[in-house]
C-alpha cells in the first residue's frame, strides 16, 4: 500500500497485518511497488467512461437514510452504557503516545510512552514503539532494554526485533546483533534488510567466512543489489 503512507506486510508471518515492513525494508517495497505500477499501467483502462444520470431524488432519500443511521448508531451506544465523550477521551489519552511516534514527534512521544508502559506492562507494541522512538532520537542504550522487552512480549514483532539489532550495532554488542538478526531471519528468511544489517554484524565481529556466506544470501535474493559487494 502506498497511502496515506507506504504499507508492506508478511502475509505469511503477520496475517492480521499488524507489522509495517516498509521502513525497515526499503529495497523490497521499492520492488514490489514498482511491479504493481508495471503492472497498473498494462492493466488500466484508458477509455473514456459513459455519462451517468443522477437522480436527485435517490440521492436525497439516502442522504435521510445515513441521517437516521447515524442517530440510530448514537442512541445504540448511550443506551448500552458507552458514553461517546468519555470513550474518545480515554482513546485519545491511551493512543497519544503512539499518534506521536507517527506522526516523527519522536522527543514528544517519549515522555507520553513511558508512563503508557509503566500502566500497560504487557503491551508490546507500545514498548516497541517508545524502544523506536529512542532510535530516532539516538538513545541507543536506553532503546535496547526497551526493545529486548518488546520482542519478549512478543517474538513476532519485526520493526522491534530491527530496531534492537540496530540498536546492539549502535552499541557496539555485534555478537548480540548478529544473534538478533539470525532469530528474525529464521522467521523471515527473505527479509533483504535484515541480511544487510547481519552482513555488517558479521563483519564488525571479525567474523569474515559468517560475512562472505551473509554476501552470498544477499545477492542470491536480490541479484540486483550492490549493498551486498
């Protein structure tokens, strides 16, 4: 998905698509999306649709009908004991943190995200997400407790388990790294940009045939690339 802003997801590993992949794995989202846009410009019709007709009065009777649904709708939720202020007040209070983090107010986020994870101990993605926001900030070792805690909570959760392995590259752990990045991959073993940041792991390690091997499973999956040489 391209808007409002770029979407990739694993199908396979994250089937209620809960994983942005696109940040973290740039060269495989600028492939698929430039073989959807070949395949978009083979596809589309270019001919000229006919004129429709509108008929003003269906238009008035569903604009009453959406009228009524909508008061229909709103007594539905007082009546059952959910107060729509109340509901969007602690919404809005509990998902602050997180609208903060994307919308890139990272240093503003911090704050909000460390008190949501001191009441919400088991959520992992706003660990995830406060672990992120000290990347960008380039905290790198408060990220990489934040992190660890995140892809405890949850083993599955990509953009945490990329940022902790970056995070250990940042400081200087690439053994650490190396080791994050191998877990990941052995869920995800076409993940391009996990491969690349093993690849440096391997190598600021010392560890040269691990980084020749990582090379070779670079270029086997995207022959293209010269990240890889």
């Amino acid at each position: 998905m391209e808007a409002p802003r770029r979407e990739l997801y694993d199908q396979l590993a994250d089937p209620k698509a809960e994983h942005n992949l696109a940040p973290t794995s740039k060269a495989v989202a600028d492939t698929l999306a430039a073989k959807t846009e070949e395949f978009h410009q083979k596809t589309t019709n270019k001919r000229e649709l006919p004129k429709t007709v509108v008929d003003q009065s269906a238009q008035e009777k569903l604009a009453a009908l959406d009228i009524r649904l909508g008061h229909l709708r709103f007594e539905i939720r007082f009546v059952g004991g959910t107060r729509p202020q109340r509901q969007d007040r602690d919404r809005q209070r509990d998902s602050s943190g997180e609208l903060l983090f994307e919308n890139g107010r990272f240093e503003d986020a911090i704050p909000v995200l460390e008190e949501l994870v001191k009441k919400e101990t088991g959520m992992a993605m706003l660990y995830g997400k406060l672990g992120g926001s000290y990347m960008k900030t380039h905290q790198y070792e408060k990220a990489v407790p934040v992190l660890r805690k995140a892809v405890e909570l949850d083993p599955a959760l990509t953009m945490a388990q990329m940022d902790l392995g970056r995070a250990l590259l940042r400081t200087e752990d690439f053994n650490g790294a190396a080791t994050v990045f191998e877990t990941l991959l052995a869920r995800m073993p076409l993940m391009l940009d996990a491969h690349l940041f093993l690849e440096v792991a391997y190598a600021r390690a010392g560890r040269v045939p691990d980084t020749i091997k990582e090379c070779e499973k670079v270029i086997e999956i995207m022959p293209s690339t010269m990240e890889a040489i």
